[in-house]
C-alpha cells in the first residue's frame, strides 16, 4: 500500500466520522449519517483526483466507500454517548485536515507539479469536504469562519511540506512536518483561540 493509499484512508475515516457526528446533530437516518459522512470523506479528494487528472481514489479502490460508511454506521449507534458532539466535530474534523493536506500535497507532488499547486492540492484536499458538508447540514462553513486558522493551518502545512521534500528527499519527514504544522495551527485556533485578524468597518468621517 501507497503513502498516499494510508493518508487517504486516514483522512476518509476521520472525515467520515467528523460528517456523522454533524448528522448527529442534524438528526439525520441512517441513511443521511452514510451520504453525509461519505460526502465529507471524499469530497476533498475527488476535487483533488479532478483537478490533476488522475483517476478518482476511491472509483479505483471501492474500500473507501466502505471505510466512510462504516464510520457512520458507528457514530449512528454511539453519538448519543458522547457529552458534546460538536466538540467530538471540530476536533476529529481539525485531525482530519492534517491528514488530508498531505495527501493532497503527496498527490501533486506525484504528478510534478509546480510549488502553487502543491499547496492549493493540499488545501482543497483538506477543506473541500468540510466545506461541503458545512453547506449541506446548514451551518457556516468552518473555512469562512471569523479569523479561525483554518485555510491557513492547511496553507501552511502545505508549505512546510515543500520545506521539508527540499531539505530531505525522504517522504516520511515531509508527511509528518505538513500534518504537524497543520494541527499544531489548527488546535491552537481551537484550543488557544489563535486567529487572524478581522475586518471591521468603520463609521465615516464627517468632514
């Protein structure tokens, strides 16, 4: 099995399971626990596969479809035990994005493609699922969130990642410096409340 196969199935079950608990909360069927948490997993990376032309992931492999749906087949039966789902949410969610920026960043690198693309691949890999989940359930999409580090978090894993493949060759070191910046960043929005800054407008002068 690839690396880029691991990160895809780490990243599809934790995004599943991330889509479950917002359908939890939605108060969803069976059902709707299985599209919703699929379309969270996979939606990442088949924006990905669609942008560099590669055969879609999980087209190829079936396997992820199941791995999705059996994340949601478990939170249907054992949302009702956890405290806080949205909490369960945001955090399976902020450890799915730091594996999912790599494999969006492993995938493009793969393909020869230029620094810009590297890290859009990993930031589309890592939020384009969430968001689309986000819109489906109704709520505001985590990545418009007010100055949350969210895109940032996957902006600067993917650079980190570039960093690392031009300091060392080896994979591994850059897959793990990309998913550690990302989740570094991201729990200290959560965790922390580290944000950026926020626009705000202000009255106009009377002269």
């Amino acid at each position: 099995m690839t690396a880029l196969a691991i990160l895809d199935y780490c990243a599809v079950f934790v995004f599943a399971l991330s889509g479950a608990f917002a359908a939890s909360r939605a108060q969803l069927d069976l059902v709707g626990f299985i599209f919703l948490a699929s379309l969270t997993a996979l939606g990442g990376g088949t924006t990905r596969d669609l942008l560099l032309d590669r055969a879609i992931f999980w087209m190829v492999d079936p396997s992820y479809l199941a791995v999705a749906a059996s994340a949601a087949v478990v939170v249907f039966w054992t949302a009702h035990l956890a405290d806080n789902r949205l909490i369960w949410l945001v955090w399976l969610d902020a450890f799915a994005l730091a594996v999912a920026v790599p494999a969006g960043v492993v995938a493009a690198q793969a393909f020869f493609q230029p620094w810009p693309i590297v890290i859009l691949m990993g930031i589309l890999t890592g939020t384009f699922g969430g968001l689309l989940r986000d819109v489906v359930v109704n709520d505001v999409p985590v990545v418009l969130a007010k100055g949350e580090l969210y895109v940032t978090a996957a902006f600067a894993g993917g650079g980190a990642a570039l960093i690392a493949f031009a300091v060392s060759d080896d994979m591994r070191v850059a897959v793990a410096v990309c998913g550690a910046v990302t989740l570094i960043l991201r729990a200290g929005s959560l965790w922390f409340g580290w944000h950026l800054p926020v626009y705000k407008s202000r009255p106009p002068r009377n002269f």
